[in-house]
C-alpha cells in the first residue's frame, strides 16, 4: 500500500502500474535509469515504431518520475485506490 495526494487530500493507493504508449516511446531509457524500484527496463525486441520500448516489470510505488521525464510522453501511472 502506497500513499498519494490527490487534490487536497491524501488518498491510499494499493496497485500502481505504468502504462506505456509503444508507438510513441524511443526507447531513451530516461525512465529506466531514474526509477527509484527500477519497475521499468528496455524490451529485448524493438516495437512497433523500431525502437527498444520501456516495459513494467513489477514494483512501481507511484512516485510518477517516469511520466514526468519521459520527453516523448509515452508512459502514464494508473492507480487505484
């Protein structure tokens, strides 16, 4: 169980994954290297666009350091409450 705050209050988290746009991820690895839990690493086969592509491999706390750096905006972090 993770916490976030969401507006003006702070909510329990219990599952947050990042969801990653294939089509529109590089491959740069900018979100690999900054995960604090490394629940991010680079696909062993390029995707659909030709690049290597970031893919959740467990462990993400919700810190949104991923979505926030990645200069392709390819990854946001879904959790549920």
């Amino acid at each position: 169980m993770y916490w976030c705050q969401n507006s003006s209050r702070w909510i329990r988290l219990s599952k947050c994954v990042p969801v990653v746009d294939v089509g529109l991820c590089k491959g740069c690895g900018i979100c690999v290297d900054l995960c604090p839990r490394q629940a991010l690493a680079l696909s062993s086969s390029p995707g659909p666009s030709g690049y290597r592509y970031s893919e959740y491999v467990g462990g993400c706390i919700g810190c949104r350091m991923c979505e926030w750096f990645c200069p392709d905006f390819a990854i946001v972090v879904r959790c549920e409450e």
